[in-house]
C-alpha cells in the first residue's frame, strides 16, 4: 500500500490507496465519512466483491475506532438498551 501526503493549509493528511487516515479527519470529515459507510453497507454485503466488502469492513473498524477514541464518554440513550450489559 503506498501512502500520499494531502497538504490542507496547515495540516498535512495521510492518504493511503484507502483513504485519508480517520486520526487526520476533522469531527464532522469523520461522521460524514462514518454516515457514509453505514449508509453503502447492506449494498456492499449484498452485491459487492470479496475485495470490496473487506475494504468495507477495515474502513469501517478504523472510522468506528477513531470514533469511539475522541469520544469515549459518549452518552448512551438508555431507552435504547436492550438488556443489562
């Protein structure tokens, strides 16, 4: 996998064949690019190639990862929660 350097102003974005690294992402790069992902993922389980649907599990669990470690204090909707954990 070779990597790109993306020069935005200030801030230099490490671009892989993949995409742009999630730590560089701004918050709202981030949900977009999350709200993305989740919207194209029943499209790409159902019709898409073994390599697409592999590039589609690791974008997500980096994006997720990401994600969850800028916000580990997220609020959770009890009203949503099935079960005791």
């Amino acid at each position: 996998m070779t990597d790109a350097r993306l020069d935005s102003g200030d801030d230099e974005l490490v671009v892989s064949e993949t995409g742009i690294d999630p730590a560089g992402l701004a918050d709202d790069d981030l949900l977009r690019e999350l709200a993305s992902l989740h919207r194209t993922r029943l499209d790409t389980l159902r019709h898409g190639p073994d390599a697409a649907l592999s590039n589609h599990l690791r974008r997500t669990a980096e994006l997720e990862t990401e994600y969850l470690a800028r916000h580990p204090g997220r609020e959770v909707d009890a009203s949503r929660l099935t079960q005791d954990f």
